[in-house]
C-alpha cells in the first residue's frame, strides 16, 4: 500500500506546482526589457525631489533627458547640476502642467519620446470638512488632470516610429496614498486614486502599440515638498502616515527606474509598500508568474493584516478625539 504520508505531502507539493503552470501561462502581459541608455527621458516635476534624482539617475545611465516645471530658474539650477554631476546636456520646458495647450507645445518642442515619466505632484493635507475647495481642485488638477494632459500630449510623440524603436514606457508617479486612505489625505488620495484606473485603463490601450505603463507608489519622501507638507498637517495624518517610514529621493528614483526597465505595472517602493500592492492587487496587469503566485497566495493573510492595521489606525483615532474633548 502508498504511504497516507508521502501521498499527502505528494498533494501538498502538486498544489503549488500546478498553480505556478498556470500562472505561467495566463500572466498578461508578457515580461519585457526597457533599456535606459541613449533613450529620450521626458520628466515632469524635474526640477527637484524624486524628479531631479530620476534625472540624475537617467543621465548617468546614457539617456537623453528632458525635464519640465513651472520655475524656470529651478530649471536652469537644475540642468546644472545634472550637468555637472554626469557631464549629460539637460534640455529643460517651463509650463504648468494644468494648460494643456503649454503642455502640447513643449512636448512637440522636445521631440520623439520613449520614456515619460509623469513625476509632477502637490499636497495640501487637511481635513476636507476645513479645506477650501480651490485647495482640492488645485490637488486635482495638477496631480491628476496634469497626468491626463502630459500622455494625451505625448502619446502621438512616444507612438511615432515605435516598433523599430523598441518598447516604451509611461510611467506614472502615484503615492501610498493611492493605496489606501488616509486621516488628512481626503483630497490628495480621491487625485492619486484616480491615477490606478487611468494607468489600468491606458495600459490595455497602448499594449499594442509596445508601450508599457508602470504605476509607482513611494511613501512620504525627503523631498522640499514634504518640508512644506509637514508644516499643514494634521497631528493624526502624522501619526498614521509616519507608519510607512521615509525614503530618500534617490531611493525611490532608483526603485522607479529600475520599475520602468523591467516594464512592471505596480511599482512598490519599500516592504510596506509591497504588502500594499499585494492588498490592492485587484484586476490590475501583472507580468511575473512568480509575483502572481505570492498575490494569490498571500492575498488573505495580508487582508488580516490590513484589517489589524486599520484597527490600530481608528484606535488611534478614537484616542485622539477623546483626549480633545
């Protein structure tokens, strides 16, 4: 007779193994390889933060870049910099990525791309029952209808001559905020939420035409706009925000090209971040087999996580009215 023993742990073993086949042949859509060097880099909010350490990173990597914002002698400051750090000539677009038209034309100004990095970004934390209105429209404007501008702009450019060129990229700089909400994030989380079903639905659009959307999702950054950030925000936004730790700008440039190369949709940028993409996985395009394995199996567990977390989260809440009364 079979050993029960080794006929179970045969089972326990089959599992796994059948499900990885599977996997390997529905994953959508397929691995691919961006190359950086000697690309042209198109970066918005490139005059500081994440989007001046993308550039760095692009530049000394062989890429052609360009960077766009609205301060023109951020600008320069900037090219200089760059310049100065990896011997690379930076060309450089003033316009406000909320003009559609300013966007078009320096877009068309620049040239054929194969990397657009939608990096620009604003954040005014506070509670929306004390927000001016104008406040989370600006928020909206810049960090989600900016988004819309820059690819509806750039995508005849980035199409033109793409399958001799090779694949391209979009990528699409979102916040953990777009994961999950947040205490104070009222109107920055409803714009960076927005970002996911833009970049899901883009991504079956442009597929095709061998152009691969990566949505990028860091956590607070030490960047002058956080400097800004911390001094409106509410105690309790801290205090729950502050649970993801902080990154580097550079870190996350890294973390963001090296996203970009490997044509990842979800781009997490620390653990917490990981466990969130695999929280929010949802219909969302996955191309490692290996990466839908470990969502599909560890989706329930990291649910009791989240659900551990949000208690913690409202008990903080709950605490902290109670103290104010």
């Amino acid at each position: 007779m079979a050993d029960p023993n080794a006929a179970f742990f045969s089972l326990l073993l089959l599992v796994p193994l059948s499900l990885l086949l599977v996997l390997y042949f529905i994953v959508r859509p397929r691995p691919v390889k961006i190359p950086i060097k000697s690309r042209h880099v198109f970066i918005t909010g490139g005059s500081s933060g994440i989007g001046l350490a993308l550039a760095h990173r692009v530049a000394s990597e062989g890429a052609r870049v360009s960077i766009l914002a609205r301060d023109h002698a951020k600008l320069e400051a900037a090219k200089q910099e760059i310049q100065l750090a990896t011997g690379a000539d930076v060309a450089i677009f003033s316009a406000d990525v909320r003009d559609f038209t300013a966007v078009k034309k320096a877009v068309e100004a620049a040239g054929p791309i194969d990397v657009l990095v939608c990096n620009q970004g604003v954040f005014v934390p506070q509670e929306l029952e004390n927000q001016p209105l104008d406040e989370v429209k600006f928020m909206i404007d810049v960090n989600l209808m900016g988004t819309f501008h820059l690819i509806k702009a750039a995508l005849p450019l980035i199409k033109i001559g793409r399958q001799a060129r090779g694949p391209a990229s979009i990528a699409i700089m979102s916040s953990q905020a777009g994961q999950v909400g947040i205490y104070g994030y009222t109107a920055y989380s409803a714009s960076k939420f927005g970002l996911r079903g833009l970049a899901e639905a883009l991504q079956q659009e442009v597929i095709a035409d061998n152009i691969h959307v990566s949505l990028i999702f860091p956590p607070d950054t030490d960047t002058p706009g956080l400097e800004e950030e911390n001094k409106r925000r509410p105690e309790l936004t801290t205090i729950i925000a502050g649970s993801s730790g902080m990154m580097k700008a550079d870190e996350v440039a890294k973390k963001t090209v090296d996203g970009i190369r490997s044509g990842r949709f979800i781009v997490p940028c620390n653990f917490e971040g990981l466990l969130l993409s695999i929280a929010t996985a949802g219909l969302g395009p996955q191309r490692s087999y290996l990466m839908a394995f470990v969502e599909v199996l560890a989706a329930g567990i990291i649910r009791l996580a989240g659900l551990f977390f949000q208690w913690t989260w409202y008990g903080s809440i709950e605490k902290w009215h109670s103290q104010k009364k």
